[in-house]
C-alpha cells in the first residue's frame, strides 16, 4: 500500500488525469448508451408470476403498460355532453400518439360504462402502451400527460395515474446531492480548518462515485438493475466514499504534524488507515454481494450496482487521494497548525478536551451508561415487531403529483380496490371447465373482501381464460393480502374441484406479497451468512472472540433500531406528510435486505477504526482499562466528524422526491446516528470495560491454527510509536530546563 501511495504521490498528475480520463470515458459511454432500467419484482416460482407468464402466453396484447386517465366534476356530471365531447376528443388524441397501443373509456362505442361511478363525478379511461413501463421512454409518457391534461377546465379536473406516467413526475433533481455534499464540505472544514483539505474528501468522492453512478448505467443493459440502484449507489457511495476519505487525510494530517514529508505522511496514510479503508470496503462488498445468494435478479443488479459503487470509492481513496495530497503540501494543515509546526516543531496529538472527559466518564460508570444505552435501542427497535412488508403505491406520493391526486380520485368514485385489481388466470380445457368459470363469478362476489368482479375473457383459441377481481380495500391494504390468501388456500381450490383448471392469482398485490414472502423466507439465511463472514473477519483481525460476537449483536441492534424509526414514519406515517414523504404506507419487501447488507458494511467501519486503537494499546500494555480509555478518546472525534458527514448525506436523500430512497435515506441516516453516538461510544465500550481481560481471550488451540492479519502493519505502528515517544521525551526534556532557567 505504501508503494502505491509513493507512485501516486510521484506520478500524481498522471494519476489525476487517469481517474479524469476513466471518469470521463464512462460517463461518456453511458450517455450515448442511454439507461435500461427494469422493477421487475417476479420471484421464481411464485403463483403470481406464473400468472403473469400465462396471461402474456394466452393475451400477448395485454403486455404493455396499463395506465389511466381519470376525470373528476365538482358541479354536474361526467355525462354531461360538453365533458363527454372534450374527452372523447382528448382519448382520440391520445390513442394516436406514438407508443400507445389502445385506449378503453366509458362513453358510447369506447368502452366500458362501468368506468363511471355511481354518483356520476367520476370517470376513467385505460391507456395501454405498446411495452411495458421501463421500455417507455419519458417523452412519450408526458406526451400522453400534455395531451390530457389540455382538456382541463374550471369545472373540469383531469388527472392521470400508472407506473408510465410516473416517469414524468418531477424529482428532487440534485437537489440531494447537493445538500449532502455541502453540508459535508462544512463538516470538514470545521474538522480540519483547512479549506484545501476539506476539499479532497469530497472531490475523491465525487469522482468515484461519479463514475461508478455512469458504470451503472451501463451495467443496466447487462443485466436487471432497479431503477432507483443509481440513487442507492450514490447515497451510499457519497457517504463512505467522503468518510474513508477523511479517515486518510486525517492520518496524513497527524502524520505532518508528528514532523513528516508530504510523501512520507501519505504514503503512512495510505498504509495505514488505507488498508483499514481497503478491509472495510471489502466488508462492505462481501455484504453486499450476499444478495446473491438470495437467487432474486431484481437484487442481484442492485448488489452490483453498490458494490462497484464502493469499489471505486475506496480506489479513489487510496490513489487519487495521496495525488491530490501532494499537490496541496502542507496546506492540508490550517495556517494555525503551520505555523506551530514551525515554532514549536513536531508535538505529539494526546487526547485532549471534550473527548479524553467522555472516556473517562465512561470509564467511571460503564454500568450505568451501558443500561441507558441498551434502554434507547430497545425503545427504538420496538416498533419493529409491527412491520409490515410491502409495496408502496402511487396513494402514498405527495398529494401534489398527479399520480397521487388520479389514485384517490379513483378511490374515492369507485373504491380504493380499483386501484389495485387481482389479476386470475387459467388454462381451459373442456366444457366443464368453461362451466365452472362462469359459475366462478357468483362464487367471487360472494367472498369476504371482494368488491366486483369482471366477466371472464377468453383468448382467441379458448385455451386461455383471464378475469379481473376488484378488493373493497386499497392494494397495500392488509386486508388485500388476506383476500390473495383466501382465494388461494379456501375459495379457489373449491370451485376447481372436478375440474382441470388451475386458477392462479396475480397482480400487483399478490405479486408483491410473493416477492416478500420469498425475501423473509430466505432472510435468516442470509442474515447468518453475512453475520457470520463478519465475525470470521473481525476473529482474523484482532483475534478475540468477544469483539466479533459483540460486533454482531451491535449490528442487529443497529439494524432493529433502525426499522423502528422507518416503521414510525413510513408505517404510521408520523411526520411523513411533512416531510413530503406521501401517506403512510408498508416497508418495500427488499428494504430489510439491503439494510443489512449496507449497515453491516458501515458499522465495520466504526468498529474497525474503533477497536484497532484499542487492541494497539492492549497489545502494548495488557491493560483492558486503559486500552479502552485510549483508543475511546482517540477515535471518537474522528468517527463523530465521520457519522455527521454520512448522516448529512443519507438525510439529504429525503429531498430527492422518491419514497424509496427517502426510506432508504432515514433508516440509513438513523441507524449511522445510533451506530455512533451509543453503540460505539457508549454501549461498546461500556461493555468492554465490565468484560475487562475476557475482551481478547481466544482459545490456545484456536490461536495456533488462526492466519496472522494485520489492518495496520507492524512497522507502521513501531514508527508511530518511536516518534510519539520521541516526541513526549523532548518534551519532558524542555519543562526540565525551563524549571532549571526559573530564578531562585
């Protein structure tokens, strides 16, 4: 690592426009390639998505995108013959602009008049694409937008709702970004008080992750990536790729003032928090790569999509950083800090103020503090045990958008179930089997929950049979889930009895109760596997088996913790609204498992830097107190600095407009401020301090067959150690003479 640090140092405009270049290149590829995003939640082998693959077998037109135009009077009805007149034009129009296949309204000859409700208000047409939602492009969406929305009167409200017309709804922009990455450089500049130095973590940053947000574009047409994988990415990109960077520059920083070259404080740097950077990335990988063993393509890109996203960032860190070190020199220190280098010469950096008292107040009351500590996460984890797993919809938008606005005009003219219809499919074979359908509908309307019922369609050979079955609640409702559930386990299997139909049940809620039941199917697994990787790794490091059990119990705390705040405010919805977060709604399905991919990977970070003071000062003096004392005072400032920068970053997330990656955003940003501000400052240390000598017991026989790792290499530490000593005997050497020059 020190050698690539002094190439860099030495070629360091070569290594900056390397990465300029490699930056440029990509972007430059991804914008002639263009995105090919795809929200495909089918899971293999779930009913819903056989129903899927027959309804497209059987209906090969019903493939595209279906979205709605729905219009609302306040002052008679949707019958009246001028609002009759203007929409029928208004669908004319719309059914002839490119990439829609048909329209279906409710007037005379265009459709179905059960598209108008009862009280005569309310209307809606049904707009089906040529292909589905991720394969339209954004200017044929808000072509249908302008189009509908130019019939729009006083007494006329038009509105349009489907997963098409949400491509043009606005975002947050880089507004986020923005936010986060200025707050970040204020964070940094109040660390450090050098504006050149605040500087680099964030243009490290922006850099990597700049290229890994193109990459993903690309990496988009080589297999499935989510659509909001570029903004998770980033969110989690900005956040370690500006903290890895501050724990080098800090380092280097320490190093000049302890009396070393610009090259010699890099290449230390890169050598030792560099390779803690490159063994906390690489957990962060690992974590994130256990996706995969979940066997879902929908969260095997977003695996990718991140890890490449953190893979760049920690290159950045460990190359182009030290470049752009050199070419700042010395003013990586504030012009105080010079110039008492320059007076006083190299000082050794003893854990002073606000941090030396807090660790040895928790050094005095470790029971105590550890009890307050344990109390918080409890409280904070227990609204977890009400999560519910699902999918949000367009009812939990803004109440601005348009979507929004569509969903409840639906809701409230024909029932919130409309919104979100099951979708039933079947092969036909036989008279009996005709039979027993048509005598299906009467069983339906019968069934608790059930709303309305379409007739039975049949494709061209017969072979195939469809019908829609509309809830009397909303799709993410629970009571939707139970109807799924009903149909499958009680209803269904009745009405085929003596038949060959297989009737199996799709749409969106049934197909996003399958995605989540798969993902909380395998999650104990997975939670395992990458819990376990963890410790094996932590064991290696510090040789102990009390840190990694720790570390693991610190980490599902964290992520419990975390989906607690997540379930107060997506869930019940408290402050949601305000926020500008929509209603209240359920958890996406996918959330736990990035969670713990994601946290497990950022609180190494924190444990790492922690614990690796401490198992330093142990190895010196095999005093547990002291060691925990030290490496506390030592460590704190920079991981505090390091927690605000990502929590500024996560919580700027929720300006970006999107529900889920605001969730994203919030759980992140909370679980980071208990990661940091109890768990690892007060409830780990708390715990090692009433642990004492059994924090670092590992079995003899385990000691032998263990491999010898090191996070900073021994030399490295021997040199830190010889200068600090140094440093102390000259300055004991000074107060000396200093007493002898006092007269008398």
């Amino acid at each position: 690592m020190a050698a690539l640090a002094r190439w860099c140092v030495r070629r360091r405009l070569f290594a900056v426009l390397l990465w300029l270049l490699a930056f440029g290149g990509v972007a430059a590829a991804a914008a002639v390639t263009g995105s090919a995003y795809s929200n495909d939640y089918e899971a293999p082998g779930t009913e819903s998505g056989r129903a899927t693959r027959l309804l497209q077998e059987g209906f090969p037109g019903l493939g595209g995108d279906t979205d709605t135009v729905v219009w609302h009077t306040d002052t008679g009805t949707v019958r009246a013959a001028d609002v009759e007149q203007t929409m029928s034009r208004t669908l004319d129009r719309i059914a002839a602009l490119p990439g829609v296949a048909s329209v279906s309204g409710p007037y005379a000859g265009k459709g179905d008049a059960g598209r108008i409700s009862d009280d005569g208000h309310t209307a809606y047409a049904t707009v089906t694409f040529d292909d589905s939602a991720e394969n339209i492009t954004p200017g044929e969406a808000q072509a249908v937008v302008d189009t509908a929305k130019a019939a729009e009167t006083d007494g006329l409200q038009v509105e349009l709702g489907g997963s098409a017309i949400a491509l043009t709804e606005p975002s947050g922009g880089h507004l986020a970004e923005v936010v986060g990455v200025a707050v970040a450089a204020v964070v940094l500049f109040l660390a450090f008080g050098s504006l050149a130095a605040s500087l680099l973590p964030i243009a490290t940053a922006l850099v990597g992750v700049g290229t890994a947000y193109a990459g993903i574009v690309l990496l988009g047409h080589a297999m499935t990536v989510a659509d909001f994988a570029p903004m998770l990415g980033l969110l989690v990109g900005l956040g370690v790729g500006i903290d890895y960077a501050l724990f080098i520059v800090t380092r280097h920083r320490r190093g000049l003032k302890h009396g070393l070259s610009v090259p010699d404080a890099a290449a230390e740097a890169v050598a030792t928090t560099g390779r803690a950077v490159v063994f906390a990335g690489a957990t962060v990988c690992i974590a994130l790569l256990g996706m995969l063993i979940l066997g879902l393509g929908f969260l095997n890109g977003v695996a990718v999509a991140a890890s490449l996203t953190v893979v760049l960032t920690v290159a950045a860190s460990v190359t182009l950083l030290p470049a752009l070190l050199s070419f700042i020199g010395m003013r990586a220190l504030s012009r105080r800090e010079r110039r008492r280098l320059t007076e006083h010469g190299p000082q050794p950096e003893l854990p002073t103020g606000l941090a030396a008292r807090w660790s040895a107040f928790v050094e005095r009351h470790p029971k105590l503090l550890g009890s307050l500590a344990l109390g918080v996460v409890t409280l904070l984890a227990l609204p977890t045990l009400s999560l519910h797993l699902g999918t949000s919809d367009q009812g939990n938008r803004p109440t601005s958008s348009t979507t929004r606005q569509a969903y409840d005009l639906l809701a409230d003219g024909f029932g919130p179930g409309v919104n979100g219809p099951l979708t039933l499919v079947t092969r036909v074979d036989g008279g009996e089997d005709r039979l027993a359908l048509d005598n299906l509908g009467t069983t339906l309307r019968a069934t608790e929950g059930v709303a309305a019922v379409t007739p039975v369609t049949y494709n061209s050979g017969g072979t195939t049979a469809w019908l829609e079955v509309v809830p009397d609640s909303a799709p993410q409702s629970t009571a939707t889930s139970d109807l799924v559930d009903r149909l499958r386990t009680d209803v269904l299997p009745r009405a085929e009895t003596g038949t060959t139909l297989d009737v199996q049940v799709g749409g969106v809620t049934a197909s996003y109760d399958d995605f989540a039941e798969v993902i909380v199917g395998k999650l104990p697994l997975f939670v395992g596997v990458v819990i376990g990787l963890g410790c094996v790794l932590l064991l290696l490091a510090f040789r102990s088996l009390g840190i990694p059990l720790k570390a693991a119990a610190m980490n599902v705390a964290a992520v419990a913790a975390a989906f607690g705040v997540v379930v107060v405010i997506f869930q019940w919805g408290w402050g949601g609204e305000l926020l500008g977060l929509g209603r209240a709604g359920p958890v996406e399905p996918f959330l736990p498992v990035i969670m713990v991919s994601v946290l497990f990977g950022l609180s190494m970070d924190y444990q790492v830097f922690l614990v690796s003071r401490m198992y330093e000062e142990w190895l010196e003096t095999g005093d547990n107190r002291r060691a925990v004392r030290v490496g506390l005072a030592e460590t704190s400032r920079v991981i505090n600095s390091a927690a605000v920068i990502m929590i500024s970053v996560f919580l700027a997330f929720v300006l970006s407009g999107d529900r889920v990656i605001a969730m994203f955003g919030i759980a992140l940003a909370a679980a980071v401020a208990l990661d940091a501000f109890v768990l690892r400052t007060l409830l780990v240390p708390a715990l090692m301090h009433l642990l004492g000598g059994a924090n670092w017991w590992l079995p003899r026989a385990l000691d032998r067959v263990l491999p010898r790792i090191s996070i900073e290499p021994p030399e490295c530490r021997a040199a830190a150690r010889e200068r600090l000593t140094d440093a102390v005997e000259e300055m004991e050497k000074e107060r000396q003479q200093d007493v002898r020059d006092i007269p008398g």
